[in-house]
C-alpha cells in the first residue's frame, strides 16, 4: 500500500471511530445534560438542543429524596459485598490454583457455574429464609446474596491470575523460612493486586448497579438509588430534570471509576470472560 | 517481594567450616521447623500441612457458596414439584411434573419462551456484528484507539435500570428527542416504537445493543491482539488482500474468542431483566415477556412460588445446554487454530 492510500485509510479509521463513540456516548451527554436543563426545555416540542444551564434540578433531588439515605444504601451494600466476595473469594482463588487434585479445576468450573445462574433461581426461596429469620429488608439480605454471586466470580478471577504466577516465588520463601500462611500472605498477594483491584471493581460495579436483588429484599428506609430511581419514574411531581440529577448519583461513580482504573477495568472485562 | 530480598542479604555469604547448624539459621528447612530441628517433634509432615492449609483457604468460599446459592437452588428444585402459593400457603400440594407441563401448555408461558428466545438471539447476533467491526476499528494500538476504547466501554458501566429509563424517554412519541422525529417522519405507531407490540421488542435489542456491543468488542479485541503477528505479516507479503487475510487467517483463528463472547453474551442476554423491565415491564401485549420477567412476575407479583421455581429451573438447564454447546465448540476451535 502507497503512504497515501494508508494515510487515508488511518484517516477514515479514526472518524469512523470517532463517529461511533459519539452515538455511543450520546444518551449518556443527554442524561447528564437533562439535569441542568430548566423543565421547559427537556422535553420542548420540536427537541431543542439549547438550553440555559440551571441548578434547580439538584434542589428537586434534595427536596424529594433524601440522597443521603440512598447513597449510604448503595455504599454500604455494594462496599459491603466486594469485601466479604473478597475476603472469602481471594483465599479460595489461592487454593484452588495451588491444589494438586484434579478436583481443583472442577471446583474452579462450580464456582464459574455458580455465577451463570439466573437470579431469579435463588432469589425466591432465599426470599423466604430471610422472610424467615427477619433479615428481609436490611442490608444484610442483599449482601448476603450478592455475595454469593460475586465471591464465585472473585474466586474465578483469581484463580486464573494465581495460576499463572510461577510457585516457585512461594517455595523459595518457604525454604527461607517463611510459614504458609506467609507465603500467600507476604509472596502471592502482593503480586496479584492487579487482579484484586480489577475483582474489586467489578464487584462495587455489578453490586451499586444491582436491581432486582435489592428491590426485593429491601425497604424504603433501606433502598439503594438504583431503586429509588425506577420507582421514583411516574410519580407525578417528579420531572425528568429531578430524574436526571438523580442518576448523576447513580452513574457518575461508577464511569469515573471505570474512566480512572480504566487498566484494570478492561483487564478484569477480559480476564474474567476466561 | 521485598520480604524474600532481605532475608536472603541477611545471610553471611561466607558459610563458616563445619555442619549446617540450626543454631545458626542453617539447613533446609521448609516452614517454620528446620529438618535438622530435633528438640521437638514435627507435628505433621509438609504435604499434609500444605493440604490442610489450602482446604482452610478454600472453605469458607466454597461453603459459603453452598449455603447461600445451592442450598436456595436445591429448595427451588423442590418447590418446583409443588402446587405452593404463598396467597394460600395451607393447600400446598405435591403435583410432580405439572409446573413443568404447563410451561408447554400454557400460551403465555409458551410465548415467554419465543420471545425469550428471539430476543437473546437477534441481540447476539446483533451485539457479534458491531462488536467485530468495533474490534477490528480498535485493533490498531495507538494512544487514540486506547482513548476510544476507555469511551466505548461507558455504557457497559451505567446503571442498567438508567439504560432502560433513558431509552424510554429518549424513545417517547410525543415529548422524546428521538422518538419525536421518529414518529414525526411517520416511522412509528403514535404510542412510540416501545409502545407498539411490533416494535417493542427489535428495540430492546437495540438498547441491550447500546450497553453490550462495546463489551462484545473488547473481548474479541483481546482475541486479535492475541493472534501471531508474524503470519499476518507473511500473508500481506504474500500479497493476500484484505479480505482475504480476514477470512482465511483472522477469523479462523480468533473462532475461540468468538466462541467465548458469543457464550457469556448469550447467557446474559438470557437473562436479561433490568431494562426490560424498566422499559416495557413485559409489555405491550406481552410482546416482550421474557422469561426472567416472567418467573419474577410469577413469584414475587403473584406469589406462584411452585411455577415460577420451575420457570428458573428451566432457565438453568437452558443456559446449562447453551454453555456445554459453546464450551465444545471452543475446545474443537482452540485446537484447530493450534493447528493452523
């Protein structure tokens, strides 16, 4: 191919690109700019595409929600799940790429199946044991099942990131005198904090954007945003500004995140898909 | 690693005359206890310390995953044998395989599996062509690529529930921005391509497009910067086109990873919940009543614990049969571009 013929070839590459991210990117920009239009102009017939930038929408937010309940529901729940799915995913990870049985990679595969379950499959009768032992409407119960989801994927993540580290690091520290429990703790662990934060990540994504678990087993007093939003949807006094503002809450942590772990975020995408 | 560093400059690099002794750190130890160690006895051998180390490790997870997911799936399992409502939880009744035959008999269950089967194969489908194209837009690596990247995976992280809010404002005939010209062009029925029975559900793949397409694309990307560059390479000597390398070079040996995306897509497109029901909830006319839907309206609208345990049972061994398929197909892929 002559310089020219690649040069154009680059050229139409990129604003092919560019055109695709910009159709992607286009419900997102008009999300966020819904919050900081004036009532009249979000739904102005025909569409108008200027607008003076306003605030009120965030003072509906306040004045019909109280955010700090929904945002402390949300956090607590979905920090809450990463690291319980942490906590006992990482360890189980480490076991199962260091075992010697052929049981291990049939264990790996349960934990993968685990996660390919429907939800709805374990939410009914886990309904019921909450109902059962009164947890139904804590955070608690949300946990407790998402963590079950998460941990299977967490174990499944570390697992591959374990496995492909050499064990000879361990054994060396070993016969150095090192205990077992430091070996993992002191060797293992600090050479896969990628795949830590990458599972981390992922685990607050899936829990903070998580819907039908928590619109079942919580209540009003402990309902995370993502519900909060759907039902807030039809009342009547709430506009689409309000609504907009409100998912500001919802989505924003979430993209940035993503946006600045961007590294781990793909890598965690890619390495969880195997 | 900075641990294994200082222990091992810590030791004098010149070993004194005589046995190792233990006294002075010395001798193969593995653990805590040194071999030469004698004044107490060592209370079980390595491997069967190591073994019972990593059960300790494993344990919890794997029990904790017992009790809270299989233990409420094998109670799913029961439950599905039972004529068991929670409206009348006294008249609970073993009916076997009923549940089960009404899934089949039933027209509204019958057409939950259609649709469900529709929707998760056009949004496949759908979701595969885009991200191929997007792959093999992102394949170059340069700074730009890597930034259109970052931006395209946007949408995979935005609240699901949002998604579905969006697009049914977005898509409303009378005040939203894209259905106003939609139905302004006369390209839609007055109540909005969400609105109408025909249109309902090709829009929800649109929308389950918009949010997974970029995820689909990023992992074929990882399959293509995976591929050996040197035959390609050779391939262009060789004067093959474009087109050509594509068919004959590319896509074969990137059949594993387009063997890998199909599968988790098709299971999560399976299952798809949240923007269906934060769009439709189901509707018009059931015209988008999926499964996942269904077994929740069923169960947690209805309370029809029995039929909707069996409607999610169904739903396993469905995705169960999709992923023993699609795992064979990447075993006899994998081989054959080891071959290639």
């Amino acid at each position: 191919m002559s310089r020219a013929a690649s040069q154009r070839a680059l050229l139409v590459e990129r604003s092919a690109l560019i055109v695709v991210v910009a159709i992607f990117l286009a419900p997102v920009a008009w999300l966020i700019s819904t919050a900081y239009k004036p009532a009249r102009d979000i739904f102005s017939i025909p569409p108008s595409f200027l607008f003076t930038p306003t605030l009120a929408n965030f003072r509906g937010v306040f004045h019909y929600f109280d955010l700090f309940s929904l945002l402390e529901s949300s956090l607590v729940i979905s920090l809450g799940t990463t690291a319980l799915s942490l906590l006992i995913g990482v360890p189980a990870g480490y076991a199962l790429a260091r075992a010697r049985t052929k049981w291990a990679i049939g264990i790996a595969y349960f934990f993968l199946a685990v996660r390919t379950v429907p939800a709805v499959a374990t939410l009914l009768p886990f309904y019921m044991m909450m109902r059962d032992i009164g947890l139904l409407g804590t955070w608690w119960a949300v946990i407790l099942l998402s963590t079950s989801l998460n941990a299977s994927f967490v174990v499944w993540m570390m697992f591959s990131y374990f496995r492909s580290l050499p064990k000879e690091l361990e054994e060396a520290a070993l016969t150095d005198g090192c205990t077992l429990f430091g070996g993992f703790c002191r060797v293992a662990l600090p050479l896969v904090k990628p795949g830590m934060v990458a599972s981390a990540l992922l685990c607050i994504m899936f829990s903070w954007n998580d819907f039908l678990y928590s619109s079942f087993l919580t209540r009003s007093g402990s309902k995370p945003i993502s519900v909060a939003l759907l039902t807030a949807y039809g009342t009547k006094d709430i506009t689409w500004g309000t609504l907009g503002a409100l998912a500001h809450f919802s989505t924003i942590p979430i993209v940035l995140l993503a946006l600045v772990l961007n590294r781990y975020f793909v890598q965690g995408l890619t390495r969880g898909a195997h | 690693m900075a641990f294994l560093v200082s222990r091992v400059t810590a030791r004098p690099l010149i070993r004194p005359f005589g046995p190792p002794s233990p006294a002075r750190g010395e001798g193969v130890r593995f653990g805590r206890r040194s071999y030469l160690d004698t004044s107490t006895k060592p209370s079980l051998p390595y491997r069967r310390r190591r073994q019972l180390f990593l059960i300790l490790l494993g344990a919890p997870a794997l029990i904790y995953v017992l009790a809270v997911a299989v233990w409420p799936l094998a109670q799913g399992v029961d439950n599905s044998f039972y004529d068991y409502s929670l409206l009348r939880p006294t008249k609970t009744a073993f009916i076997g395989l009923d549940n089960y035959r009404a899934l089949w008999i039933n027209e509204e269950a019958r057409r939950s599996i259609v649709v469900s089967a529709i929707f998760t194969f056009s949004a496949v489908a759908v979701e595969f062509g885009l991200g191929l194209g997007l792959a093999l837009l992102l394949w170059r690596d340069s700074l730009f690529q890597r930034v259109c990247l970052a931006l395209l995976l946007i949408p995979v992280t935005v609240t699901p529930v949002v998604v579905g809010l969006v697009f049914r404002a977005l898509l409303a005939s009378d005040y939203g921005m894209l259905g106003y010209y939609i139905s302004a062009w006369g390209l839609s029925h007055p109540r909005g391509w969400l609105g109408d029975p025909t249109t309902a559900l090709p829009t929800l793949v649109a929308v389950d497009a918009w949010q997974w397409a970029p995820f689909m694309a990023l992992i074929l990307l990882a399959g293509l910067k995976s591929l050996p560059t040197d035959i390609l390479e050779a391939a262009e000597a060789d004067g093959a086109t474009s087109f050509q390398r594509f068919r004959l070079i590319i896509l074969p040996m990137l059949l594993p990873a387009i063997f890998l995306a199909l599968v988790l897509r098709t299971m999560d497109a399976f299952r798809v919940f949240d923007i269906v029901f934060a769009t439709t909830n189901g509707g018009p006319a059931d015209a988008t009543n999926v499964l996942m839907i269904y077994a929740v309206k069923q169960g947690l609208e209805f309370f029809n614990i029995g039929f909707a345990a069996a409607i999610a049972n169904v739903m396993i061994i469905c995705i169960a049969i999709f992923s023993f398929l699609f795992i064979a197909l990447i075993r006899r892929a994998d081989k054959r571009a080891n071959e290639l």
